[in-house]
C-alpha cells in the first residue's frame, strides 16, 4: 500500500509545484522590461492580469476533482466503457464554460475594472493581458478534465511529465517573444496561450499512446445520459461551493490583512507562504487518496479502502511533523529567501508561532478532501467547509478588537482544525463502519 501511495503522491507533488512557475516566469521575464522605466508596471500588470485568472479557473477546479472521484470508481469497478463516458462528460462541460469565459471577456474585463484601481496604468497592462490569455481558456480547463481523468486511472505521472513541458515550452515562447521579438506583456501573454494549447495536445497524445485501446468505447450519446449529468453535477456542485468557501476565507485574510498597520499585510502575506508551500506537497498525497479510495469505492474493496486511509493519513501526519520541525529551525532563512525587508522579518517572528501551527492543524483536512472527491462524497465537503467558514469569521469578529491580526491566525487555524474534525467524524461510518460499500 505504501508503495501504491508513494508511486501516486510524487508524481503529483512534482506537478503541484511546477503550478506556481508559469506565474513566476511571466514575472521573471516582463521584471526585466526597461521599456520606459516601467518595469515595476509591467510587473503589475502580469501580476493582476494572473489573479483574474487564478480567480476564474479556480472556480472551476471541480473539472478536475469530480471527474478523478467518478473515473477512479469506474477504474475500480473495471467499466472502461463508463470511464470513457466520464472523460466524454467532464471534456464537454470543460469546453462550454471555455467557450462560455470567451464570449462573456468583455463583462468580465468590466467587473475586473471596477474592482482594480489603474494606478500608473497597472489595470490597462493587465488587461491587456487577460484578452490574449482568454483565448487559452479552452486548453486550461480540457486539461482540467483530463488531468483528473488521468489520475482517476491511477496515472499521475502524465500529468507531471505535460505540467514539465508546458512550463518549457513556456519559457521558450515568452522569452522568444519579449526580448528577441520586443512584444513586451503581449508577448508573455502569447507565449502563456501557445504552452497552454501545446500542452493540449501533448496530453492528447499522452491520451492515445495510453489509452487509445479504449476509443471504441467512446460513445457521446450515452455520456450524456440525463442521469449520469445530474448526478456529475450534483457532486460537482457541492465541490463548486466547497471551493467557493476556500477563495472566500483566503481572499479575506487578505481583505482584513489590507486593513491593518503597516507592515501586516507584507507580514501575513509572507507567512501565508509557508502555508502555501505546505499545501503543495499535501495536495500530492490527497490526489494519491482521490485515485485510491475511489478505486476501492469502485471496486466494493471496504477492507482496502480502510487501509489506504490509515495509510494516507499517517504519511499526513508524518509529512506535517517534518515540516513543522524545518520551519521551526529554519524559517527565519526561509523568510530572507521571500524578502530582504528585515522590518516585515522582524514582524514576521511575532506571528511565526501560528504559523508552525498550521501543518498539524490542516493536514487531515487536506487528506480528507482528497479521499471525499475518490468516494464522490462532496456533501461531506461542502458541509464541513460551511460551519468551519462560519467559526472563522465568528472568532476573528468576535476577538480582533482584543487581539488584533492574532485573532485573524486563530480563527484561520480552527477554520482547518474544524473541516478536518467534521469530514473525519461525518465520513467514519462510510469509511470504517461494517457493511458492504
């Protein structure tokens, strides 16, 4: 079982890492625009015209999560013919909301205008962006749905070895673009669209060198049964408001961070990173539980099923004992990595204690989220998540006036320590309880 674990995790740790890259590259390249001395412009604009996207395609991660859960149970049952249908079903959805996110650019740049200040021209750079980037929308979310069949057929190393070449491909693009063509943003915007698109195609080609055995089986008709919809999107939804609660409590923290004396905001941000980095390898392992448990699921396995948590959840705990001991001895050189500003470093250690916090107090909610997606259980998700965003807002209103940005970490720590209590407690008896699955 470790081994099985292990052979899914890795994979997945690699790819969630190499997510925040095409970010970073976009502002590595444009950081080194001296067009007018508007570098720090440039920056901006990469910077904002990335977060209307991170904002939009976030909303739609259930592509990915719902489609791994329902291809892992049909991988586990053994019905090929199903697990096409699902490919089938998820590709759909994915390229009508794409098609969907194109048509309606305007009135999103509109929304995004009105939120966004155009302080030295940082929105008009930005959009600018986003109307060339729109464009990629449907090989981002078709990737979605096909990353999340992959790993519902227990393949995460596909998905690693395309998340490697669209970063390349990337690189070479933009970088081509910007200082041998001089496009400037435009130019990191059009390299974005072609490693998105050319990382459509390599996984098409992953698809049927893989999997093309399995094409007689593709029936479009029967994948989209009324039924089976309703039922793709019943688990979907839930995913959809789970997610919806994820960017509202991280967008707060934000918000109320802004709102605060100076350094704060700097200070929470960079702590927040610590976090972020946490997550990546925890999502590793909660992708390893959506293959596995929806396997067992699929296959009516419950004494594996059993096993694989246990499992899971021990390596968790493991992972988050080794994290909290690095950031305990060396989180002070960790923070000169992500700044040289020593008064927000100095700010920084006040806080670093909730901080060290956060692996123990987050890391069954991570899992748990992974083996609900396998078990296609998202109303345990999505009720968790509900009460856990209501004690957030509740401690933090109730207590900042006394302790200020300490209130703003508590509440953010038993918002994780409560989704992990829930689902662990709503989900026992499916999980560990007698009976057949």
């Amino acid at each position: 079982m470790n081994k099985r674990i292990l052979r899914l995790a890795i994979p997945n740790i690699i790819t969630n890492i190499t997510v925040p890259l095409l970010g970073m590259i976009d502002t590595a390249i444009v950081g080194h625009l001296n067009a007018d001395g508007g570098t720090m412009d440039y920056i901006g604009g990469v910077a904002v015209g990335s977060m209307l996207f991170t904002f939009i395609y976030w909303n739609f991660g259930f592509l990915r999560m719902g489609t791994s859960g329902f291809t892992a149970q049909a991988f586990g049952a053994k019905d090929m013919n199903e697990a096409m249908n699902i490919l089938s079903r998820a590709c759909f959805i994915a390229f009508a909301a794409a098609a969907a996110l194109i048509l309606l650019q305007v009135p999103i740049s509109w929304v995004a205008a009105s939120l966004i200040e155009n302080k030295n021209s940082v929105l008009d750079l930005a959009l600018t962006y986003f109307f060339i980037r729109i464009w990629a929308a449907p090989a981002t979310l078709g990737m979605y749905a096909l990353k999340g069949w992959f790993i519902g057929m227990q393949d995460s190393n596909t998905p690693m070895f395309i998340a490697i070449f669209i970063n390349i491909l990337n690189i070479v693009f933009s970088l081509w673009f910007v200082l041998g063509l001089g496009m400037k943003i435009e130019g990191v915007a059009w390299g974005t669209v072609i490693a998105q698109y050319g990382g459509l195609i390599a996984t098409f080609i992953f698809f049927f060198a893989k999997y093309g055995k399995l094409l007689p089986l593709f029936n479009f008709r029967k994948s989209l049964n009324k039924t089976k919809m309703l039922e793709f999107f019943k688990v979907n939804s839930d995913i959809f408001l789970r997610t919806l609660c994820l960017i509202v409590v991280s967008s707060y923290f934000t918000i109320a961070s802004s709102k605060m004396p100076y350094p704060l905001l700097a200070v929470n941000t960079l702590l927040m990173q610590l976090f972020t980095l946490f997550s990546y390898f925890m999502d590793g392992f909660a992708y390893a539980a959506e293959s596995l448990c929806g396997r067992y699921v699929g296959a009516k396995d419950r004494k594996n099923l059993r096993k694989s948590v246990s499992y899971i959840l021990l390596w968790g705990l493991v992972l988050s004992l080794i994290v909290v001991g690095v950031y305990a001895l060396w989180s002070g050189d960790i923070l000169y990595l992500l700044t040289d500003q020593q008064n927000v470093i100095d700010a920084a250690q006040t806080y670093l204690g909730w901080t060290l916090l956060i692996p123990l107090c987050g890391f069954v909610a991570f899992l748990y989220d992974g083996i609900l997606i396998g078990m296609t259980q998202s109303a345990i998700m999505r009720n968790a998540i509900f009460i856990a965003t209501a004690l957030y807002f509740a401690v933090f209103f109730l207590f900042r006036q006394y302790i200020g940005n300490n209130a703003l970490w508590i509440g953010f720590l038993l918002y994780l320590a409560a989704r992990s209590v829930l689902m662990a407690l709503f989900s026992r008896k499916l999980i560990f309880g007698k009976g057949d699955l």
